[in-house]
C-alpha cells in the first residue's frame, strides 16, 4: 500500500492511497473541522466519507504531467506512465496551484 498527504493551501486536507482495490481519498477530521475548508476539487466534496475509485481520480490524475515533462519524469524516476500513484508522488509535491501531494513512505 501506498500512501500521500494531500494540502490545500499549505494545510493538511486529507489522505490519498493505493491498495489491491484501487485508490482511496479521505479528508482529515481536521480539516474538515478548520474554519471555511475548501474542497481540493469539485468532483470530491467536504465529506467525512471515504472516495473509492478503481483507477486514479481524475482530478488527482489531472496533475500529473503530460507529454515532454511526463517523459522527463519517467526516465529520471524510473516510473512507468501507468503508475500513476508513484508519477502523483514524485512530481506533485510542488503543483501550480492550491493543491499538494506529500508521499509518505
């Protein structure tokens, strides 16, 4: 299993991981609990219930990079354009934008 941090604006909103089943997102009780939180995306609102995906979520498979830059991080990190899980960790933690991905180890 693997597992990243998710932030939004710099705050620790929730958790994203990988198992046999798929992907799975969850929000902090933090978070949720925090002044005004912002969801990281419209597709996943506030909830303290857990997304299941089989694939990558969208929103979170939009940060990935494409192209040239997906090729680049291919052959430095040794990752395949199919792990999206391990591109989302290696390349993510510094997104344009509000969101990050921290992977932990």
């Amino acid at each position: 299993m693997r597992k990243a941090k998710v932030y939004m604006h710099d705050k620790w909103a929730g958790l994203i991981l990988e198992n046999e089943d798929g992907f799975q997102f969850s929000y902090t009780e933090e978070y949720l609990k925090m002044e005004n939180p912002e969801p990281v995306s419209l597709t996943l609102p506030l909830t303290n219930k857990e997304y299941k995906s089989s694939t990558m979520f969208p929103f979170f498979d939009g940060l990935i990079p494409e192209g040239w830059l997906l090729d680049i991080a291919e052959k430095n990190w040794k990752l395949r354009e199919t792990d999206r899980m391990g591109l989302l960790m290696v390349c993510c933690k510094d997104c344009i934008g509000a969101v990050s991905i921290i992977g932990e180890e």
